[in-house]
C-alpha cells in the first residue's frame, strides 16, 4: 500500500481547496430536516455547483460524463470536502453512488445518455427499491413480480426503506421476472420513473425522526423494457455492482467526519471535565486508533481498485462490517462524555447516535457482511 501522493495529487488537494474556501462561504443556509424540498432543492444546487467546478462523478470515466480521476484523487477529494465541512451528498447519494455507477458499468450507450448527466448536472434524484418487507436483509428472497407485457415490464409489490423515495425521478428496482427459477437468479434490474400511475410513497419516520425513508406500493406499474439495466433475469450479478460501490465507497466521507467528531469530543471532555475519568480517555484513545486503521484499509481499497481497474470488491466488506460498529461505540461514547445532556435531542451528537444503530443494518447487515468475508475472502464453506 502506497501511503504518499504524487506531485500531481497534491496539486490536485491545493486547487480543491482553494475552491472550497471561496464555494462553501456561498451556499444558502441550510433547509430544515424535515424540509425535504427545501433540501433536494439545496442538495440539488451544491451538486450543481459540483458540476460547473468539474467536480461532478469526478472518478467517472470521461465518457459517461465523469472527470476520469484516479480512485487516489477521489479519496483526497472525499478527506478535503468533510474537512471543510462542504455538503454531503444528500438526496443525490443513490444517483451518484449507487445507481449512476451501476449505469455507468453495465448500461447501454442510450442508458448512459439518459440518466448520467441529470444526475451529474443535479437535475434529477433517485432512490432505491431493494428491500422488501418479508425479505430482510435476505435480498434474494424479494418477491415484488414483473411480467412482460409486449415493450413493458408490469410491476406488483412492496418495497420498504426506500432510500430518498418522497422527492425522487428515478427508482432503482429489483423485480423477479421468473418465479420458478432459484433465488439469486430470475432477478431484474429496473430504472422506474417515481411518477408512473400506480405507485403511492408512505414515508417512514425513523428513532431519529427523520423521514428519509418510505415504503413504496407498486399495483401494476408499467416500466418499458428499455428501463432494463443488464439481461432480464441477470439482476443479480448487476445488484452486486451496485452492492460493491455502496459498500466500498459510500461511507468513506463518514470516516474523516467521525475522526472530526472524535477530536470534538475530547475537546468538550476537557471543558466539562470528564477527561479526568482514564476509562473514557483510554475509550476515546482506542476510537482514535481504530478510525485511524479504518482510513488505511479504505486507502488499500482504493488502492487495490486503481491497481487492478475494478470496481470496489468484497474489501468493502470488511471496512463496512468494522466502520458500522465503530460509529456505534464512536456515539456510545459520546454519551458518556455529555452525559445528563445526552438525552437532550437538540444536541446533534444525540441525534447521531440514535441514527448509528441503523449502520449495523443499513447496506447489508453486519451477519451479511460476515458471511461475505467468511465465504468470499477466507474460502470458507456456505452455512446451512
């Protein structure tokens, strides 16, 4: 693993960062949470603002609109964007990294030509139509039906924790196409417009709550067969593309924000005094070590994916598993150090650490996770 950047890298991080100093100062305030408008509107216009700067899918290749950067280039744009405290991707997050990277792998020229640049210019949002209700995390088990019906797919089902779904143009849908084929096969992957007759959005509110997920109805939507991303029947070889950006990538601004959120609080337990208990020091010290190894395991990823020219493998798998715990001690301990105060929700790292126990679930389970390393990386055998 080659820890040090070239001269080029560097030049890179000092022009971004001369960017950001004049961007962010520019940016209106931001919405209310539960302005969910307000914030696909604001979301919408940083990413924008992305895009005029030439910042936008800035590791795409240049033929789907991207930048072309190196994955080293996109980890140092991740590091200096959290540092600056820029925004995040926001309602964006399943168009430009899940989605729009599934498309840019396995679509079609018309694909790439339809549905990557809104999402580049900030034009459009989608969601993410994977888990059921009666499936869990066993996504194979999806049972929402598609027939085909001339030029057009039919759609019947349910999706539940649907990603953004109340202010999204697209939908990226697992359908089965063949019942009786087994599990992991006869599966298809859709591009579904949010506005096609039959579909009703039921927001969800979570412990924090927050409503940015939904459950959606499908009662015999029509989705032209040119909406298809792969084969029909092949979505599940197409799901793990998407499934290798969303954990490989996906959380790797998180780290450096909760390397932030780490310093903070030892800042505020000198303040209020708890820095004195040698537990909570030794707690906050082994934080510091674990979040420190987990940005060198997503610098060998990145690493490993510029070296071979794939996209993020099982790798993310591992940094997935340890990252979702550590968040969860990261805000475990943030209660001690606030103390009474920790019950109050206006305090932020309150609201994070009731949001941190979705991280063990979110994108796969942490026994999902396990049993990927466990197959996947050691060569163990599949359970029973």
């Amino acid at each position: 693993m080659d820890l040090d950047h070239t001269p080029e890298e560097e030049e890179f991080r000092a022009r971004l960062r001369e960017w950001l100093a004049k961007a962010l100062p520019t940016l209106p305030a931001k919405p209310s949470p539960d302005d969910w408008p307000g914030r696909r509107a604001y979301d919408l216009g940083w990413q924008r603002m992305l895009y005029d700067a030439g910042y936008a899918g800035l590791h795409w290749p240049v033929d789907a609109g991207g930048r072309g950067a190196t994955p080293t280039q996109h980890l140092i744009y991740l590091e200096e964007t959290e540092k600056a405290g820029a925004p995040y991707v926001g309602a964006n997050f399943v168009g430009l990294l899940h989605a729009g990277p599934t498309i840019v792998s396995e679509g079609t020229a018309g694909q790439r030509a339809r549905w990557l640049p809104p999402v580049l210019r900030g034009e459009e949002v989608w969601c993410q139509g994977f888990s059921e209700p009666d499936a869990g995390s066993d996504l194979a088990a999806l049972r929402t039906r598609a027939w085909r019906d001339g030029d057009e797919y039919v759609v019947s089902g349910s999706k539940i924790w649907t990603s953004h779904a109340e202010v999204a143009d697209w939908c990226e849908l697992l359908v089965r196409t063949d019942p009786d084929a087994p599990r992991h096969r006869g599966i298809t992957w859709l591009a579904l417009p949010m506005d096609a007759p039959g579909i009703t959005v039921r927001p969800l509110r979570t412990l924090a709550g927050s409503t940015e997920f939904a459950e959606v109805f499908l009662d015999e939507v029509r989705v032209p067969v040119g909406h298809r991303v792969g084969a029909e029947n092949d979505g599940w070889r197409v799901t793990m593309v998407t499934l290798s950006y969303e954990r490989g990538t996906a959380f790797v601004g998180e780290v450096v924000a909760c390397r932030r959120v780490l310093g903070a609080l030892a800042r505020r337990a000198r303040e209020n005094g708890r820095w004195d208990d040698a537990v909570l020091r030794r707690r906050l010290g082994r934080l510091n070590a674990e979040f420190r190894a987990l940005w060198r395991l997503t610098q060998w990823n990145v690493g490993e994916a510029q070296r071979t020219g794939a996209v993020p493998g099982v790798g993310g798998s591992v940094f997935k598993l340890r990252y979702s715990h550590a968040r969860q001690e990261l805000y475990d301990a943030a209660a001690e150090v606030l103390g009474p105060e920790a019950l109050d929700l206006g305090q932020e790292w309150t609201l994070d650490r009731l949001s941190s126990l979705s991280y063990t679930i979110a994108a796969g389970t942490s026994q999902i996770q396990q049993n990927i390393v466990a197959e996947r990386i050691l060569g163990l055998p599949k359970g029973r």
